[in-house]
C-alpha cells in the first residue's frame, strides 16, 4: 500500500514521547512504501484542520535531538472523537483530510483517549472503505494502559520520583526537631507513578515513610495516626500521596481541600491542593511543622533525568507502530510484553485496540501494603529494571538542548 504517513501526538506530555516521535520518523524513511511523512500539529485537532508540517523538511540532526527533548513538540491536544454511529461529521472530515494529502498509514501517540480515537478511526476507515492502516503508539506517565507491561514515559517519571523523594528525605533529616513532608504526585486513577515513591526506602531506607495510591480508600484519621506514629519513631515523616485519593464514599480528597467544580474536557474533575490540605490537617493535629510539595508538571517534564531503557523503548514503540502499520497492521497498539526482568527483556507485540481503549490498568493489590500506607519489596522487581540507567544528554551553556522544528505546513494544492 503506497501512501503518505501522518503521525501526531495527544494527550499530556512526557519525557521522552518525543523519542517515539523519532522513532517514526526515522523509521518510516527506510520504507518505500511511504511516498511522504507529515505529522499534525496539536494532535487531532490539528490533523483536522489541516495543520499538517513536512517532516521531509526538518533538518536531520534536529530529528535526532527529539530523543532528549521533554513535552510534546508537535503540539497536544486532549480532543474526545464522538462516537461515529451518533456523529459522523468529524470522521468525513477526517477522511477528506487524508484523501487530500495521499495518507494511507495513521500513526497516533497517546494514552487511553488517544488509543480510543485510534480505534474509532481504524472502524470508520473500515466502515467507509478507505483504506489506512491505523496504528497506536502508546504514552502515559500514569502507566495505566491495558495490554502492555508498562507504557513509554513512565520509567522515566518513576526515576524522577525515586530520585526526588530521596533527595526530600535526606533534606526532610536535617533538623533534629523534625517536620512532616507531604508530597503530591500525579496520578487520577492508578497509583503506578505514586508507588515509585516507595523505591528509595525500600532500597536503603531512606525515602517516604508512607505512601498512598488512589486504589485504596483513603481515611484521613487513619492517615493522622500513622503519621504521628512515623513522627514518634523517627522525629521526620515524609509522605507520598496520589492526586486522586478517596475517601471511601469516593469523593476526592482534594475536594476536602475547597471548591473543585471545574471539570476538564472529558469531564473530569480538576485536582490539585491535596497536599497542602493535608500538611495543614497534620500540623493543627499532630502539632509539628508540615511542609507540602506538590510537583506538578515538572514530574513529566524533567528529560535530562530520563530512564535509558525508557527512551529507547519509547523510540522503539514508534518504529515498530510503523513496521507493523507497513505489514498490513491496523486498529492495534504496539504494546511490551516482558519475557524477564532478570535479564530484563522485553517483546514488542501489536495489541487489539479493542481491548484497550478507555480501559485503566491499576496498581495490582500484590504490590500494596495490607493497611494500605505502603509498598511492598516485590514492587521493585517490577520498577528497577524501567528506572535503571541514564540517558544521555547534550548540553549548551549549561542546559540540555531541545529540538527546534521548522514546522512547514504542507500545502497539497500547490503541489
């Protein structure tokens, strides 16, 4: 099947989704099957509206520089497809879309919406006629994908959390009257990036002395007397909690914290403040110091701390989306099946989309301690071999370089 590609990315960024991004790329010029390589522009939205770039334009070198650079640098969007048996318009427009620039493999980089969209677009594609190879490349730092051991971006967020958890604690212990610390990391449903936390104790001691996941009930008087218990003990206690912990009725803690009426665009509601509602609820009830920490995007962002095994297997993802998609693949997910961990030893297998999209793959009970305020050693088994090694990065004045595109838009008719 000859035909343009077009690839686009969705969804929150991570620290190494733009590595996929280069696996494509590079990938899919070794084919000559791919008559030209574009990539939309703010995901979806911007394949819609034709703000579709020439990556045949891009200097190669700044191809390469996509391996280290953090964020999304095609532009993201968080865009819910309707279902087409209800609302068909953006689905002709899509295909009009393709018709009109020759694009017969769609390649698209994102995490549970995003392999949603994927899906229904390999249906209407099928349903219609039109002949496209569709094909996901999976992303989330939530690593909460179905079908797939573990999802590209995440080894890299959970290294940054060992690593700054680590560095909280040892700053936590310098003082001798002690204090609380109460850090808050991202993580709506699953508690995978959460758990990564526990990793500097369990390996020497010395990390967060509690951790909570949003795959348990959250009690807040529960939650004060493990804390005073902590502080009795060692005099400091430093403490990870999810952003969508709840209580048992279900109701988000950050939600104890004030008015969290706003919801997103799909329809979620807007978290954030757990942990200063909760270093406030520690100092009037255990009367110490509390300090809150919540780190927010920069968990997502920090690529100069990057996983190795990360960025290579995110690069990897996007090269085999695309020798699948050439094969004669459509409505999968490259998902990684892992064969050991010691070795540690990963397959890459095309998934069913059907089986994925909108489905949450939740921090197993195995790895949660029994009065849920921790995490077990056998995690480790699990996160060690995603975390272990460091990337390299390039430097200029002082600052790892990022790619900078020049983002020429395709204008087919002038072709």
């Amino acid at each position: 099947m000859k035909g343009a590609l077009l690839f686009a990315q969705s969804g929150g960024p991570t620290a190494v989704i733009n590595s996929s991004a280069c696996g494509v790329f590079q990938e899919a010029k070794k084919h000559p099957e791919i008559t030209n390589i574009y990539a939309g522009l703010y995901g979806i939205d911007g394949v819609l509206s034709g703000n579709i770039i020439d990556i045949n334009k891009e200097d190669d070198e700044q191809i390469e520089l996509l391996k280290q650079t953090p964020s999304s640098a095609l532009g993201s969007c968080r865009k819910k497809m309707p279902d087409y048996k209800k609302d068909e318009a953006p689905y002709k427009a899509l295909i009009e879309v393709f018709k009109k620039y020759g694009v017969r493999y769609f390649i698209y980089n994102g995490g549970n919406d995003s392999m949603d969209t994927c899906n229904k677009v390999a249906k209407y594609c099928k349903l219609v006629g039109y002949e496209c190879a569709v094909v996901g490349v999976p992303k989330t730092v939530d690593n909460d994908l179905a079908s797939t051991d573990h999802c590209p971006g995440f080894g890299s967020v959970a290294k940054y959390i060992a690593t700054t958890i680590h560095e909280i604690a040892l700053d936590a212990h310098v003082f001798k009257n002690g204090r609380a610390v109460i850090v808050e990391i991202m993580g709506r449903d699953a508690g995978w990036i959460t758990a990564s936390a526990a990793v500097p104790e369990l390996l020497n001691g010395l990390g967060a002395d509690l951790v909570y996941v949003p795959e348990k009930p959250f009690d807040l008087d529960k939650f004060t007397q493990q804390v005073k218990e902590v502080l009795d003990k060692n005099y400091t206690c430093v403490v990870a909690v999810s952003e969508g912990i709840k209580d048992k009725d279900g109701k988000y803690i950050s939600e104890y914290a004030g008015d969290n009426s706003h919801k997103d665009s799909f329809n979620h509601v807007q978290l954030g403040d757990v942990c200063f509602f909760l270093a406030n609820h520690i100092t009037k009830h255990c009367g110490t110091k509390a300090r809150a920490i919540e780190l927010s995007i920069v968990q997502r962002a920090a690529a100069h701390l990057a996983s190795v095994s990360d960025r290579e297997e995110a690069y990897n993802c996007g090269a085999e989306a695309v020798k699948h998609a050439v094969n004669g693949a459509n409505n999968v997910m490259i998902s990684m099946q892992r064969v050991s961990s010691n070795p540690y030893k990963i397959e890459y297998v095309p998934a069913d989309l059907d089986h994925i999209a909108n489905a949450v793959k939740e921090l197993p009970d195995e790895y949660i301690t029994e009065d849920c305020s921790g995490i077990k050693p056998a995690f480790l088994d699990y996160i060690l071999p995603l975390i272990e090694g460091e990337a390299p990065v390039q430097y200029k004045n002082g600052i790892p370089r990022a790619t900078v595109l020049k983002k020429v838009i395709v204008n087919p008719d002038n072709n």
